[in-house]
C-alpha cells in the first residue's frame, strides 16, 4: 500500500498547489475504491486553471514537473478527467503482486 499512499501524497499536493484547491477557501475530494484485484485513487481538484493535469517530461535536474510521471509510475492507468469545476485524477493500481511487479 506504499505506492497508494505516494499516490494519494502526491495527487493532493499537486491539487493544492497547482489549482484554486490551495486558496483561502478551496479544497479537494478524494475517493479511494477497493476491490480484490484494483485499488483506485482519485483527486478532484478546484480547477482553475487552463489546462489539465498531464505528465511532463523533465531532465534530472528539474526541482518540479515529475510528480505525475512518477504516478504514472508507479499506477497500472492513470486517467485525467475534466469537468466545468475543475479535473480528477484517478490512478489504478493492482491490488495484489502481479508477475513482473509487486503488490501496492
């Protein structure tokens, strides 16, 4: 559950930092399914900004702009929703060891 929790770490930083979320009065929601085989995590952010969340290829040196490759990771999908109130991430990790992986 280690890569859940970066996940979730991760998703709600960027929700506060990069969108009305981190105002005054903002905030996010986060909802999280479980089942036997997937766990699923999303962030519904504020909005406010242009463009949606997206993976950003940066060089080694760069002090931001990886959080969401690094999701991209770690998850087995990662879908970008946008809405008239903002965009949820979700990302979708396995549930249990996968051959060639390790459980989240």
């Amino acid at each position: 559950m280690r890569d859940a929790e970066l996940i979730v770490s991760e998703l709600s930083a960027n929700a506060i930092l990069h969108t009305a979320s981190g105002r005054e009065a903002g905030s996010f929601r986060l909802a999280v399914a479980v089942t036997p085989q997937v766990v699923a995590v999303s962030v519904t952010d504020d909005g406010g900004t242009r463009t949606a969340p997206k993976i950003e290829h940066q060089d080694q040196e760069a002090e931001h702009g990886r959080g969401l490759g690094m999701v991209s990771a770690l998850a087995h999908r990662v879908v970008v929703h946008d809405s008239d109130h903002g965009h949820t991430v979700t990302a979708e990790l396995y549930a249990g060891p996968q051959q060639g992986g390790h459980p989240c």
